[in-house]
C-alpha cells in the first residue's frame, strides 16, 4: 500500500498537467490548485496509511534538490529580460513587504507558534518570494516539524486562494477606478512569449 501511495504522489501531478493541458476547464482551476486540493482532501478522509508520513518525507527530501535546478534549467533568459520590465523593482518592493509584515507577525504570533517560529518565518518569506518549492526547501532545511510545516502550507494555501479570490472579483473592480488597466504587449510574438511563459509545455 505503500508503494501505491508513493507513486500515486509521484505520478498524479503528471497526470494533472496532461489533463489541464487537455481540458480548458480544468486548466482556468490550474494544476497547482488542483493538487493541493487532492492532496488536502486525501489528507483529512484517513485513507492515508499510518506508516505513509516517513514516505512522504523522503520523497519530499529527494524531489525538493530536483525540483528546483529544473526551474532554472526551463527559464529563457533572453524572453524573460523582454518580458521583465519594471518586473525587477516590483518584486524589490515586494521582498520589502513580505520581510516587514513577516517581522511583524513574528512578534505578533511567537507566543502562539511557540520555538517553530522562526522557522515558519522563513517558511513564509520563502514562499511569498518564490512559491512553494522555496517554502518546501526552507522547511526541509531548517527541519521543519511536519506538522508545524503542514498547518503553515495549508493556511497559506487558504488565505491565498480567499485574498486571489477577492482580488480577482471585488478588488479588481474597486481598483480600476484610479489605477490604470493593464496594457497588452505591442507585438504578437511578445503576446504569444507572455501566453507560454509559465506553461508546463515543451
């Protein structure tokens, strides 16, 4: 049973890609919602053995080095300095932000976490600089307690998917008023580098 488990990880985010890649519907959710909310329900029905965690954290530990040279190794940096723009001083600010508001809820929240504090700080700049292969490597660097790092993927899968949800909806709406809207890319091979840049394709 194990080894069905440990290849069902391994394989079902493969086929979630084919599927989004076949499916329009499924490919608006996106693969990355799609499995994290498997995975958070496969979680909490208990069909999950119970000798399955010591599994999960080795592959968590092997695919964690893979994953994150293979990022890189995608990236056309020619097609991205097109595409970077003012790209670079958005995310300086953003670096900005995230430090100061996770400082802040270091003090605000580290009688509540207790000693795993610190590390759920770095867990969230991580992830809020880098997406989730950042805050699986920190978490894995640091030793994380794998409840600990569970409850902090989970709450920020949740308040993320209510805050895009907002500002995709309500949000966006309110701001149109005084920001102005977005303005596509002049020509249509930029277009097209724009469409494919985060694609799973090729």
């Amino acid at each position: 049973m194990v080894i069905f488990w440990a290849l069902f990880f391994v394989l079902f985010p493969v086929l979630v890609i084919y599927l989004c890649q076949r499916f329009p519907v499924l490919n608006k959710l996106g693969a990355v919602v799609i499995c994290y909310a498997v995975g958070i329900i496969i979680g909490n029905i208990g069909i999950l053995p119970k000798n399955i965690y010591g599994t999960q954290d080795m592959l968590m530990t092997l695919v964690i080095p893979i994953a994150i040279p293979l990022i890189f190794f995608s990236v056309d940096i020619k097609r991205w300095s097109r595409l970077a723009g003012k790209s670079l001083l958005s995310f300086t600010f953003e670096v900005i932000s995230v430090v100061i508001i996770v400082c802040a809820g270091y003090f605000m929240f580290r009688s509540l976490i207790g000693g795993e504090t610190w590390k759920v700080s770095g867990m969230l700049i991580g992830v809020y600089t880098g997406g989730t292969p950042n805050l699986a490597a920190i978490g894995t660097a640091l030793q994380v307690d794998p409840t600990v790092y569970v409850a902090a993927h989970t709450a920020d899968v949740a308040v993320g998917a209510i805050w895009l949800l907002i500002v995709l909806t309500v949000l966006q709406r309110i701001l149109l008023k005084f920001l102005p809207p977005f303005q596509p890319l002049g020509d249509q091979s930029q277009s097209q580098d724009t469409a494919n840049f985060d694609s799973y394709v090729g």
